[in-house]
C-alpha cells in the first residue's frame, strides 16, 4: 500500500480496480485541516487525462509494471500494433491510448512499453526526437530574431513552429511532451 503523499510523478497505481498513472503530483496543507494531495492522473485504460484530490492519508494499491522493448509495425483508426523480436508475438494497443506518442514513433523503431498483469498500458518514448522539415516557408537573410516564429510541417506530418532561420531539409530536436521546437540539430 502506498499513501496519497507517496503518490510522486510516473507513480502507477489502482483506484476501485483501475490503474492509473501520476501526471503530475501537487500537496496542499489548509491552516489547521489535513493536508490535501490533488493531482492530474492518466486513466491507463482510457488515456484520458483526469484531475482527482485526496486527503493525504487515503492509502492505495501501488502496481508493479514490466517494461519490454518492442517493435512498432502499424497503427490504423482502431490499434496500434508492435512486435516482439525475439518471439514475434504481436500486441496491439488501443490507439486512443497512444496517439500521442504515436506521432513520433517510425515504422520499425524500437520503443518500451509498460505491461501490468500480460495488458499493454502505454507506450515510452523519449522525451525529444529529431525529425526533418518536410515544409516551411523560406528563411530570408537577416531572420535571426528570437522568439518570432513561423509553422513547419515535419516528416511525421505533425505542425509545429520554428524559428525564421529554420528551412525545409534541416533536421530539429521537438519536445515529444509538449510538441514544440527545442533547437537545430545537426
């Protein structure tokens, strides 16, 4: 059992038979009442993000998960669907789940996947990526300026806002959390 205060970001853990996920974790003492534990969890079977506040002295069922590196073959309207290499057993997970970090995941990339009792929960992928611009207007001589940015399309299709001086072809570093432009990469 793990107490609501224990209760730190990435914490997995079950509400009434439900496993959920610790987005992010925020403690709050009143003056002279109890102190409360308000957080932002993700529902791991749904992947919708909920806010949810506790007293701090609830306990709850802390859950073990395992992390296994597979392979990403397809995703279509319904699932997404990996590969283990070595056994070649297929998982596919509801891509209501994942469609956020399925945007930056490649067909055949290796990615880690946390499983609680043989179900896939989510999928693990790095906090950036680098990825090529496949569109963006032309940069102009002189465009150095800081904080001006235009839109670009990258190679995995997704819209994200660039500096003036970014062209089509330049490879960018994107944060995969939040979907925006980190710096230029080589």
């Amino acid at each position: 059992m793990i107490t609501a205060t224990e209760l730190k970001n990435s914490t997995f853990f079950l509400i009434s038979g439900t496993p959920f996920q610790v987005v992010k974790y925020t403690h709050k003492k009143m003056g002279r009442g109890g102190a409360n534990v308000k957080l932002s969890l993700r529902n791991l079977l749904t992947g919708k993000l909920e806010e949810k506040t506790f007293a701090s002295s609830i306990k709850f069922e802390e859950i073990k998960t395992l992390k296994r590196a597979l392979q990403f073959l397809y995703s279509d309207d319904s699932f997404a669907t990996f590969m283990d290499p070595i056994s070649f057993e297929q998982v596919e997970i509801n891509t209501d789940i994942v469609k956020d970090q399925l945007q930056y995941i490649k067909e055949g990339e290796s990615v880690n996947i946390l499983f609680w009792e043989e179900k896939p929960l989510i999928v693990e992928i790095s906090p950036k990526v680098v990825l090529k611009v496949k569109e963006t207007d032309p940069g102009i001589k002189g465009n150095s300026a800081t904080n001006v940015y235009k839109p670009a399309t990258l190679e995995n299709r997704v819209q994200i806002k660039v500096p003036l001086f970014i062209k089509v072809g330049d490879k960018v570093k994107v944060d995969t959390r939040s979907g925006e432009y980190i710096e230029r990469s080589n």
